[in-house]
C-alpha cells in the first residue's frame, strides 16, 4: 500500500493528498467521472457512490483537463486539494471526444499515469482497440452496471502504478462479438496482463494477441 | 389483503408490466439497486432528470427537423443523446425506436425522421405515464409506512 502511494505521489505537487484511508482499513479512490449526458453522470456518480469511491463529475474534456489542471494556461498546477485515482470518461461527446481526452492526459507527464477508462454505448472494434493503444486501462459497454465498477475498484486499488507497463485489458463483450470460441490463448486467472511499457505496447500488439486478449476476457465474464 | 399488501402487489404486477410489454429493460432493475437509505428516492430524481432531458431532446429534433434544409447530422446527434440516456434508464423502446431513428438521419430520409419523431414522442409518453403510475404507487406504499 505505502509503495503504491509513493508512486501515485510521484509526480505529485506537495500538498495532495493521496488515498484516503477509511476506518475498514480499505483505500477509498477518488474517480473523476467525464459524461456530456447529465442522466449518466447521475448514474456513474451513483455507481461510484455505492462502491464506496469519492466522485467529481464533469461534462467535458474540457472541464476535466481544468480539474485536473490541466487546461494550457496555467500548466499542470495543483489540484483542488483531492488527488484523482480515476478517470472514467465517455467516449462520444461534443467538442473534446473521450479518446482526446485520453491522448491528452497519457501526454502529459504528471497525469499519464492516472488510469482512464473508457465508456461506451457503441461497441466498436476499431475504437476500442484506438483506445487501449492510446493507454486506456479498459473499455465500458455503457450502460455501465455495478460489477464493472466493482471489477475497475479491485484492480485499481491492487495496485496500479507499480509498473507502467501493466494494464488490465478487461473489457466486458457480448457474446456474439465473437466469430468462434477458438482463441489462441487460454484464459488466466490473474487479473492483469502483463505487456511491455505503454509506450512499445500500440506497436507490438498484433492484431491475434489484442484478439487472444479480448477472447481471455470473454471467458472470464 | 390489507392495503400494504395490495399496494406492493399492484407494484410488483406493474412492474412486471412494464418489463413483460418491453418498456422496461434489465437497466432500470440496476438503478433499483442503486437505490438504498442513503439515496432514497434515487430512481425518481434520475427518471425526473432523464424526462427533462427528453423533453429538450424531443424539442431540439422537432426544431432540426423543421428547417428548411435539414441538418442530418444535427437531427442524429440528438437521437443519439437520446438513445444514450434512454438505454442509461433502461427504457428499452425508446431506445429501440431512436436505433431505428439514426438508421434514417444516415440515409437523409426526411419523411421517415419525421415518422420516427412522432413515434418517439408516442413511445416517451406512453413510458412517461407509465413511471408516473409506477412511482405513486411507491409514494403510497411509504405513506402507508412501507
């Protein structure tokens, strides 16, 4: 737990906090949650709520990169005193889609290393392979139920951040996304897929090993 | 029966209505369990956001569609809203009906928007009325101390 926190504080300005730690004894995450929709940012908000995570919710790419202090004018200055673990963001809004978003924060070298999610009401190959080559953590199929949330909490509070090269590739699919069930590789049990640094990761993924990922985790849902 | 129990029946039979007919999809048996003592009337303030937001919505393709050259896209990217914040509540046919909706903006056919328009605008109202019902009960059944 102490090396997690040295790492999330890493880039860190001095008077962030980091994680919360509640009297259970677990981490309470603070996710920052991006949605044009009001009705899904209710809704996420309260998704979050209830799996016990700290929610700021915002309407655009653009609101999010001020939160974050991110927005070109000042530089990456500090936070509003609440350091974020998450960020959730849908894909398809006005102006700044998700994917900018995403570009913008794995471009920037205090933010890079918050996990961004990606949510979704169209469940498209070509954009989610986008997003997990640009650092995505995962893809959403909105509308985003309860055990995403809970599954995104566990791996988040596992300890991301001990290695930038790792990233959980689990995307929840329907089953007829799928042609066969023959994959090549066959399903972990570990949660986490170990590729190589972020950076090399979108060049060396081939297009049977994002396959063989996705299929591992169809048969995990 | 007493009057907790005929309530909470006629809840549960209009519940099942309502999933049963396809106005109600597995998505808003999710919200419920959203819904605890530290959000009580969590469902309600959602379903009322989303009747708002419809309404503006169902407004904004109206007025898209009234122009005298129609922007498509324009008309799409409501319906898409739409379709997003109905699936998020789980109303099923609206949502089906805006999927129908955006196949028609992409192939520009006006008359057909239109039809969908008055489609949608059926489908929302029947689904409004529908909740409304729905959540008086819920009123009745905690004012009779359930």
């Amino acid at each position: 737990m102490s090396i997690t926190g040295q790492v999330l504080r890493r880039n860190l300005p001095e008077n962030v906090e980091v994680f919360d730690d509640s009297p259970s004894g677990s981490l309470e995450l603070h996710v920052l949650a991006v949605d044009d929709s009001v009705v899904d940012r209710m809704v996420i908000e309260r998704l979050l709520k209830i799996s016990s995570c700290k929610v700021t919710t915002v309407e655009s790419g653009t609101r999010a990169l001020q939160y974050l202090g991110l927005d070109g004018e000042k530089g990456p200055v500090g936070f509003d005193g609440l350091k974020v673990n998450l960020i959730m963001t849908d894909y398809s809004m006005p102006g700044m889609t998700g994917y900018e978003l995403l570009k913008k924060i794995k471009g920037s070298s205090v933010l890079r290393e918050i996990p961004v999610v990606i949510m979704s009401s169209e469940n498209v190959l070509a954009r989610i392979d986008r997003c997990l080559e640009e650092g995505a953590e995962e893809f959403l199929l909105k509308p985003v139920k309860l055990s995403d949330v809970r599954r995104l909490k566990d791996f988040i509070t596992r300890g991301e951040g001990k290695d930038s090269g790792e990233r959980i590739n689990h995307k929840r699919k329907r089953e007829d996304d799928y042609a066969s069930s023959s994959s090549p590789s066959s399903p972990s049990s570990s949660v986490l897929s170990a590729s190589s640094s972020s950076s090399s990761a979108s060049s060396s993924l081939s297009s049977s090993a994002r396959l063989s990922k996705r299929a591992k985790l169809r048969n995990k849902d | 029966m007493d009057v907790m129990s005929q309530l909470q029946r006629q809840w549960l039979e209009h519940s099942a209505f309502l999933r049963k007919e396809g106005y109600l999809d597995d998505q808003f048996e999710q919200l419920q369990k959203l819904q605890d003592e530290s959000s009580p009337d969590f469902v309600i303030e959602v379903v009322s956001i989303f009747f708002d937001d419809s309404e503006k919505l169902l407004s904004n393709m109206a007025r898209a569609l009234e122009q005298k050259v129609v922007d498509f896209k324009q008309v799409d990217a409501h319906v898409h809203q739409f379709k997003g914040s109905s699936a998020s509540i789980g109303a099923m046919r609206v949502k089906n009906v805006c999927i129908e909706f955006r196949n028609y903006c992409e192939a520009q056919n006006l008359e057909e928007c239109l039809r969908c328009t008055r489609k949608l605008q059926f489908e929302y109202s029947v689904l409004k009325n529908q909740l409304e019902y729905l959540f008086r009960l819920e009123q009745q059944i905690r004012a009779a101390g359930g």
